[in-house]
C-alpha cells in the first residue's frame, strides 16, 4: 500500500472544512461545535527519524474524519481490529471507505453526523471544520493519519460533549499515536509489510512517540459551543 498521501480532499482544503452527511436533530436538543485540529508532531517534539520535507511525501497529516455517534458506536477501539475503513485511512490517508462506514452509521442512528477536512501540510498548524451535535449523538470521535508512515494514526474516540444536561462550552483533547495493527513497518518509511492476522489497535509505544517513558503528544482536538442554545437544559 502507498505510504504518500494523494490529497484528494484538496477542496475541502481549501474550504477550510465541510460537514458531510447529518440526521435531523431538533433544534432545543442539539448544538454546534467549532472543532481545531492542531498538529503538535514537528522535528523538534519527534526528533527521530523525522520524515524529511517534501512537496507530497513530506511530514503531514492526513484531513480529519469523524462522526458523532452514542455510546454503541466505535469509530477505533484500543484492543480490536480495525474496521477496513480507519485501516485504509491509518495506512493510505484515504476517507474511502471510512466516511461509506460512517454514513451507514449514520443510517442505522449510531451516529448523527459524519464530518471531515483537507490534509494539514504544516503540522504545528491548525485547520477546523463545524458539526451539530444532538442529544442522542452526543459523543464525537475523530481520526487523522500521522503520515509518512506505515499504518500509524491519531484521533480521540468517545469525546462527551454534554455532562450533567448541558452543552459543555469548551473542551481540548491532548492526542497521542496509535497504530492501527494493520501493518509491520517500525519507522515513517518502512516498506509495505502487512500484518498477517491483523494486530489489535493500540497506543504506539515506540520511540518515535515515546521519551524517557513518557507519551509526546502528536495534536490536540479543540471544542468550542457556537450554538446561542449550546447551554440549555436537557428535555
């Protein structure tokens, strides 16, 4: 499989964001959300072996996928494998076929919406997208490829954006490496080296990510209310 990620998305770059696919939400149970992605993976933070700057194939991640969804709904899960669209995302950067399998989410009501962006080219950077949020699908996961590299991610999973009845007004997620065990390669660049069977997807522990037996955080998710109604009580 390629380790360079094709920028297919290169609209919705330039758009800044875009919200796929929705299910009705009443108004009074719903809110909007600003998301920021925010690279934290630079030479200087992840020092070893850092990938080498380049036009495509240079350090970057991939645009960010996600859903809102309850609780039933998993879009990764430390300990089991990955569904064949967060596989090809970790591996390749595509949304293809994560966004088909999130829209069947969508579908069956595990989830509320599906959102996503461009690739982020710098990756001490930022880029944002919106996405309402309702009562039923108050939990947000969200997942970006760390690329180059064999089949190594990051993203939140489960993010609680109502407690006690409200809308929280903000919340940040510090994000750390995955792999998603789909894959053998150990550095950026490895050759393709499928795991046969798959791995379970876990935290990534090696070097790259770890220091002195501490996880170096790669990005942050950042969640602000935009909604005028974001802090009404629940029905």
């Amino acid at each position: 499989m390629s380790r360079l990620f094709v920028p297919a998305l290169i609209l919705l770059a330039a758009a800044g964001c875009k919200t796929v696919s929705s299910a009705p939400q009443p108004m009074g149970d719903s809110a909007r959300y600003q998301i920021v992605f925010t690279g934290m993976w630079t030479a200087k933070t992840h020092p070893l072996e850092y990938p080498k700057a380049g036009a495509f194939s240079g350090p970057h991640f991939s645009g960010l996928i996600g859903a809102t969804h309850h609780a039933g709904y998993a879009l990764f899960k430390e300990g089991t494998q990955p569904s064949p669209g967060l596989e090809r995302l970790s591996e390749e950067g595509k949304h293809g076929p994560l966004d088909q399998e999130i829209r069947a989410a969508i579908d069956s009501g595990a989830a509320g919406a599906l959102f996503e962006t461009g690739p982020l080219r710098d990756t001490s950077g930022s880029i944002e997208t919106t996405v309402r949020v309702g009562a039923a699908h108050s939990l947000v996961s969200a997942v970006a490829m760390i690329a180059p590299s064999p089949d190594w991610f990051t993203g939140a999973s489960d993010v609680e954006l109502r407690e006690n009845g409200r809308w929280v007004d903000s919340k940040e997620v510090i994000l750390y490496a995955w792999d998603s065990g789909g894959d053998d390669g150990t550095t950026y660049e490895a050759p393709d080296l499928d795991t046969n069977p798959k791995k379970p997807t876990a935290l990534n522990d090696s070097h790259h990510f770890v220091k002195m037996g501490k996880r170096v955080p790669v990005a942050k998710l950042t969640f602000k209310n935009l909604s005028m109604t974001g802090m009404a009580e629940a029905r």
